[in-house]
C-alpha cells in the first residue's frame, strides 16, 4: 500500500476541536491597532470575546490592513484631532489607491486561502465579522465625502471579490465597537445558530 494511500485513509483533524471558526476584524481582539481617537475599549471588545469564548467556535483574527498600509498613525499623527469621517475618508483615499490596493489583495488572497483549506476540510466556516463605518473593514457602511454612507470598505469589497472568483460564500456581517450590545445580537447567530 502506498504511503498516499495509507494517508488518505486516516481520520483527519479527529482530536479536541470543533472544527468550527469564525473570522474577525483585527480590532475586535485588539483596538489598540485602530485608528487614533477611535478605540472604544483597553483591549478587546469584551461582550463579543465573551460571546465566543463561551462557545465552541475558534476565532481567526483577520490582519489590521490599514496597520499594515498605513501604520499605527495612519500616516497622519494629527490624524485623531479631525472628526472621525473626515479622517476616515482620508484614510478610504489611501487605501484604494496604490500601493495599499495591492497590498489589500494580498492579504484578501491570503485570506481566501485560510478560508479554502478550512473549508476543503470539512470545517464549519461560521462568518466574517467586519466592523462598519469603517473605511477598510466596513460591511454594511463605509466612510466616504465625510460621512458615514452604505457601503463595503476597501477590504471587504476585495474579499467579497475574492471570495466569488473561488466560488466561496461566507455569511459577512459588520458592528461598530461603541454598540456593544448591538454587536452581540450581529454576531450571536452566528456561534449559536441553535440559540441556546
Ligand atoms: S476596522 Fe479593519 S482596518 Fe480598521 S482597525 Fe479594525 S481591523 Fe484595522
């Protein structure tokens, strides 16, 4: 018996885990990476840790793409004295044009290739979690002309692309940190799709 074959036949990923995941904004874990002016809390946005914490489901942290794009300051340390829209929609300039654009690709084909090996495995890809009036990872709104209007951010809107290209659909849902209980009732059904 080949060694491939012999391979094909063991029970793969038969251990502890769930072999369920959700993916989520970068911020959502850590916002100390937003941008200035912005975080609503110390470390993670708790409620929501809490909420997958006590379920089964892992969490994949998704990179911060204006981190990587811009840095911590955003390219601008005054940055945090503007109004948030006004900033925002400085930085939704930047990072649709080059060479942040290119980079976003990357990290969405990155991305989309975490998300097929899951998937090629048989694990349940519970959703994508972004966070709205975002420039980048916004889902539901974005910011743009200074104001918060409907619409996907830079990211999102090339990992929805990606993620077609591969034929991949994967239920996307965004919240805004300072709405916690808001954000909790976004996210629920997506680690408890049987509420509990
Ligand atoms: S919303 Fe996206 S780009 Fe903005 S801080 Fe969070 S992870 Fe980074």
């Amino acid at each position: 018996m080949s060694r491939s074959k012999r391979k094909s036949e063991w029970a793969l990923f038969n251990d502890a885990r769930s072999k369920a995941v959700v993916f989520v904004a970068y911020c959502i874990l850590n916002q100390n990476s937003i941008s200035d002016g912005t975080a609503s809390y110390p470390g993670s946005i708790q409620e929501l840790l809490e909420l997958v914490c006590g379920s089964d489901v892992g969490i994949v942290q998704m990179s911060c793409p204006e981190l990587v794009c811009l840095g911590l300051d955003r390219g601008n340390i005054d940055g945090g004295r503007y109004p948030v829209l006004e900033e925002n929609t400085r930085i939704h300039k930047l990072m649709s044009q080059s060479p942040a654009a290119g980079t976003i690709r990357q990290l969405a084909q990155q991305l989309v290739l975490q998300i097929s090996e899951y998937r090629n495995h048989g694990f349940d890809i519970r959703g994508i979690v972004g966070v709205n009036r975002s420039p980048t990872c916004g889902v539901d709104t974005t910011s743009r002309n200074s104001q918060e209007v409907v619409g996907k951010g830079v990211f999102i809107e090339v990992l929805r692309k990606e993620l077609e290209k591969h034929n991949i659909h994967v239920e996307t849902v965004g919240i805004k940190a300072f709405e916690p209980e808001k954000a909790v009732k976004t996210v629920k059904p997506l680690i408890w799709p049987i509420a509990k």
